[in-house]
C-alpha cells in the first residue's frame, strides 16, 4: 500500500507541475484574467517558451 501511495503522490505531482508549465506559456492578459500568479513585478521576469497545446 505505501508503494501505490508514493506513486499516487508522484503522479499528482507531475500532473501540477505539467499545468503549471502549461499555464506559464499564457500570455499575461489571460494569466491576470484567471488570476494565475500574476503581478506587475512577473511581467517580464520570466521568458515564455513555446508549447504545443497537443497531448
């Protein structure tokens, strides 16, 4: 049982990490719109990479 726990956990973990990744290559407006971490400080803070939208 603490094995398919572990696993359990390492899957969310890759699933929150894979939409955040996701959420990031937004540009800003929409980011500010759904209120995803944004602030006039981040504007230009990080460089957006291009991502496929395709699973």
């Amino acid at each position: 049982m603490l094995f398919l726990s572990g696993l359990a956990r390492l899957a969310k973990a890759r699933a929150r990490r894979r939409t955040e990744m996701l959420l990031e290559t937004l540009p800003p407006e929409v980011q500010k719109d759904i209120g995803w971490r944004w602030s006039p400080s981040r504007s230009g803070a990080k460089q957006r990479r291009s991502r496929s939208w395709e699973l």
